[in-house]
C-alpha cells in the first residue's frame, strides 16, 4: 500500500470521531478496508456491518435505522477476465499480417509480451471492476442512496443500508456547491426497500453471499 495510506487513515479517523457524521464515518471505514490484507477482510467486513445494524438514530438510542443493513460480494470470474482479453488479442492478429501468419519474432523483445496485446485496453478497463455493472445500479435511486461499495482485485463488496437515504445535503458539502444551481422546488420522496432487506438478483457474473 501507499505510505500515505497510514496519514489518510489518521486525518479521516479524527474527523469521523469528531463529526459523528454517517459520511465521514464511511469515508474513514472503507479507506481503512482498501487498506486491509485479504485474509483480515471478512472480520472488517463484519465489523463495518453490525457498525451499521447498531449505529441509533439520533435523540432515540432505541431505534437503528440500519438494522436490515446487508453484505452482497461480487467476485470476478476468471472467465470474464479471459473474454475481454481475447478482443484485444483477435484485434492485434486482425492487424499484424506477421503474426497472423504465426511469426512471434518480432514480439520477442523484453517488454514486447505486455505491449502486444494492449489495444484498446482503456475501453474495458472499467469492465474489470465491474463499474459498467455496479455503478448504476448503486446510482439507481438518486438523489437517494441506498448503499456503498468498495472495490478491491477480487472484486465489490457492496454493503446495503437496508433502506433509502437523502444521497444530499440542504447546503454546501464542499466549496465546488457553492456555485448557484437550480435545485427541487420541494423535498424528494425516498423510496421504501420492503422489509428493510435488498431482494437477491441472479447474475451472470458470479454472485455469492460470504460464508
């Protein structure tokens, strides 16, 4: 990791202890997840989810607004990975008449085996991360927000807060929303989740609840 993940950590530490805001407090949690070796992820990923089923509302310590929060992971397949790659690799055959022919001479050099096959790779590095997949189904509600996501190699971790929330704020967040633009003339409604629990959808990426 970055050396400057342990100051980043501290900063966002001290502003969620002293905010108490359900934001900052996020901000610190999933950095601190980014951060965490594979094998000490599932005891984080618990712990950030009973921080939220626990966590009462405030002025009413008996009630917890998440306490229908959820843990869905989306795991990357091997054969996805594979899939997109194998583009890139018909692209550069396609246009190389050498190695079409099946001359590899040519791609013999030291670094010659990472160039050969990168066409195109900016296109679909989103794919890998499953941004294409999860971003707009994370945005599907907006202006509300009705959970969060943190990306690692194996894939998302995508936590639900078991009901909508307003994903703003009345003022300015930061000094960019200072600029006047026209907002809603009147509150927007959230949108109920049932029971507090997100249904399971069947994806044809692999999809799998932790043990």
């Amino acid at each position: 990791m970055p050396e400057a993940v342990g100051p980043a950590l501290a900063r966002r530490r001290v502003k969620a202890e002293s905010t108490k805001e359900l934001l900052d407090l996020l901000n610190f949690e999933l950095l601190a997840m980014y951060a965490t070796e594979v094998k000490d992820l599932p005891a984080s990923a618990e712990h950030l989810l009973d921080l939220l089923r626990q966590m009462p509302l405030e002025g009413q310590p008996e009630l917890h607004p998440f306490g229908g929060a959820g843990l869905d992971i989306v795991e990357v397949d091997q054969v996805l990975l594979h899939r997109l790659k194998l583009a890139s690799v018909w692209l550069r055959i396609g246009q190389d008449e050498q190695l079409g022919k099946g001359d590899l001479s040519h791609l013999m050099g030291a670094d010659a085996p990472e160039r050969a096959f990168n066409s195109s790779t900016g296109l679909y590095s989103g794919v890998y991360m499953f941004d294409a997949y999860l971003d707009p189904l994370l945005g599907a509600l907006a202006p509300g927000v009705w959970g969060f996501a943190v990306v690692r190699t194996f894939g998302q971790l995508i936590f639900s807060f078991g009901r909508c929330l307003s994903g703003t704020k009345g003022g300015a967040a930061e000094l960019l929303q200072l600029i006047s633009i026209p907002g809603a003339n009147e509150p927007t409604p959230m949108t109920s989740l049932g029971d507090g629990r997100l249904s399971r959808v069947s994806w044809k990426l692999r999809w799998r609840s932790p043990a």
